[in-house]
C-alpha cells in the first residue's frame, strides 16, 4: 500500500518547489570614480540692485514699542530705580527711532 498525499484546495497534488536556496550572486561592474560637477558662477545680479532699498526711516509701530517698553520697565524694576509706564514708552520710542535713523 502506498500513501497519497493530501490534496490541496484546487484538487492538485501539492509539488515541492525546486526553488535553489543558492544565494544570487550578481557581478557588479567596477566604474572609475567621477569628478564632481564643477560648480556655477553665480549671474550678476544687475536686476536686483534695481529694487528700491529697504527705507531705513520706517517708524515702529506700537507693538515694537510696547515691547521695548516691557523690556525697559523689567530692567529698571530689578535695578530698583524709579520710573513708570510713561517713561517707558518715551525710552522706548526714542531708542527705536534712533536705531532707525529717524530724527524724532
């Protein structure tokens, strides 16, 4: 008597694979290093100069001298001299306007 072996879902009978379990060995071909790419001038920039410059007499606006303020007041706080928000605002605004280069 011979044994069958079980047969699959699809009624074959189940065939071992003759897959080689040989790992594949690929030859790599050997490329002589490359020069990187040589790097490009930049182009003049003729165009860009043409763009009006940036006003240095912009005015800063009250959030930038509510912050100057703030810092100023902090300082002042923990050095222990006298002041209020007033004087605050002035420095503040002043130093700002200096920095801009806007005579006040």
């Amino acid at each position: 008597m011979s044994k069958k072996k079980p047969e699959g879902k699809t009624g074959e009978k189940s065939k071992k694979s003759k897959v080689s379990q040989e790992p594949a060995v690929v030859e790599a071909k050997q490329v002589p290093p490359t020069k990187p790419a040589p790097k490009k001038k930049a182009a003049p920039k003729a165009a860009a100069a043409k763009k009006p410059a940036a006003k240095k007499s912009k005015r800063p606006t009250n959030e930038d001298i509510a912050l100057r303020a703030y810092f100023i007041a902090e300082r002042r706080q923990k050095l222990g001299w006298f002041g209020d928000e007033t004087q605050d605002w002035v420095e503040a605004e002043r130093q700002l306007l200096k920095e801009a280069g806007i005579k006040a």
